[in-house]
C-alpha cells in the first residue's frame, strides 16, 4: 500500500468517525428505550432540548418546545394504546404556550397512567407539561419553575403591575395596549392550568396551584425544587429510575442538528 492510499484511507475513515459515533449513540439510546418500555410496560417518549453551536457564525442558539416538538408528540401518543401508560422524560427550558398546552392536554386526555421523569429540568412550557401527568418523578436536584406568561422580553404581571401603579396620562399607548394583552394572557394561562389539574387536586388546591405559577408570584427563571414542588402539594416524587439519568447521559451536547423528541415509532400494546 503506498503512502497516498494510506492517507486517503486515514483520510476518510476520520471523515467517518464522527458519523460512525453518532449512530453508534442513537442505537444506544433505542436500546435503552426499549428496554424501560419492557420493564415498565409503557410508551417512553423524550423531550430533550439542549444548546447548539451554529457551524456557520458558531454562536449559541437555544432549543425550546415548538409546534414541530407537539406533533412529534402527539403522534407518539396516538401511536399508543389507550390502556398503555406514557413515560414521558422532560429537558427544556420551555417554549411556545400554544405547542406546551397542545402536547399538556393530549396527555391529560390520555386514560392510562401518566408519569412525567425530570433529570435535570423542566422551566416554563416543560412544568405546565408536567402538570398534566398523574405523577412528576425528580431526580434530587431537579428543578421546575413558573408558568406565568411573557410579552416579548417582559413578564405579562410586570406589565399589568406598571399599569396599576403609574398615572395612566403617563403611559404610552403601545404600553397600554400591551397591559391589556397582558391580563388576558395571565387570566387563560391560569385557567389552562387550572384545566391541567382539574380532577387530579381538590378544587381549591387546584386554583390555588394554577394562581401561584401563573400570576408572576416568582421570577420566570424561578428555580422550584423538589422539596418545595412538595410543600406546594404537587404530585412529585424523587424516586427516579437510574435506566432515565442514564438515558440523558446518551444526549450528550451536539454540534450539528439532532431530533430533541425521540420514541420508537411503532403502535405499543398492552403486553
């Protein structure tokens, strides 16, 4: 072999390694899946976002929950049978209302039980998506946070707080307009959480529950951890299953593009 062959094969087979590793950790992951499947006789479907370089400018953008996120998993649950219980696994900071509230209410519809694994965490959209399973499963050190809802860079209680407070000859229109979208984002957001955890809480726990996280009681990025989801009275525990944290173990952080929803694509049935 001479030297320009041996360079050429070095040549192509680095070409090849990281594409030989990526499928390599795909597979990884579908055997994995597979496996929790089988041992908890459920749907496992992953929402799992994390930080991206662009190969282009190679700055950082960051993933959220998006409508192409929802159909991927609402198919998923119209994929599975109605006595088949769904694990969904959650690592977003959050996204769209319109896409959480989507894949939220699919899984409240969905008769079977629902339980919702959070490694890591699960802000914004990824709690109100929590808030409509039967049961939220935190690692330790987990954390949830508010759902109240943003007006472009501003928290819509910000906005209406402004309003209350400043002499409203003062106030530009623009503002006001915006105040005004504001309190009605606020009042459906509650009442959309309200409508996740109707028939799961008592009625009182669960508007009291929908006003906390949906008025602006704490800052967005409000970190709420287990211990406090519990004296809230959410339904959490921390018993989670060593087979998940290894499975986000399998997402590690990408440079190109990957699917941040995953499930093995085929009906389940009651084994």
């Amino acid at each position: 072999m001479t030297f320009n062959e041996i360079f050429w094969l070095f040549f192509m087979l680095a070409a090849l390694q990281p594409v030989l590793k990526q499928k390599m950790i795909e597979s990884a992951r579908q055997r994995l899946i597979a496996r929790i499947e089988k041992e908890r006789g459920s749907r496992v479907i992953l929402l799992v976002h994390r930080q991206e370089t662009m190969s282009f400018l190679g700055f950082p953008v960051y993933k959220f929950i998006n409508i192409q996120d929802s159909e991927e998993i609402l198919r998923a649950i119209q994929l599975t049978d109605r006595d088949v219980p769904i694990d969904l696994i959650l690592h977003t900071p959050g996204g769209l209302v319109l896409a959480s509230l989507q894949i939220a209410r699919a899984l409240k519809k969905h008769p079977a039980k629902v339980t919702v694994f959070v490694p890591h965490y699960a802000m914004s959209g990824g709690t109100l998506i929590s808030l409509a399973a039967d049961e939220i499963v935190m690692s330790e050190n987990a954390v949830l946070g508010p759902v109240d809802p943003q007006l472009g860079e501003f928290p819509a209680a910000s906005i209406v707080k402004l309003v209350q407070e400043k002499d409203i000859n003062r106030i530009e229109d623009k503002t006001l307009i915006m105040a005004d979208v504001a309190k009605k984002a606020i009042s459906q957001l509650e009442e959309a959480v309200y409508e996740l955890l109707e028939g799961k809480y008592e009625e009182k726990k669960a508007r009291e529950l929908a006003h906390l996280l949906s008025t602006g009681t704490w800052t967005h990025d409000y970190p709420i951890t287990y211990e406090e989801a519990h004296s809230l009275g959410l339904h959490v525990s921390k018993d989670i299953p060593r087979e998940v944290m290894q499975l986000m173990s399998l997402y590690p952080q990408p440079v190109k593009r990957m699917p941040s929803v995953e499930y093995l694509p085929v009906p389940r049935h009651k084994s």
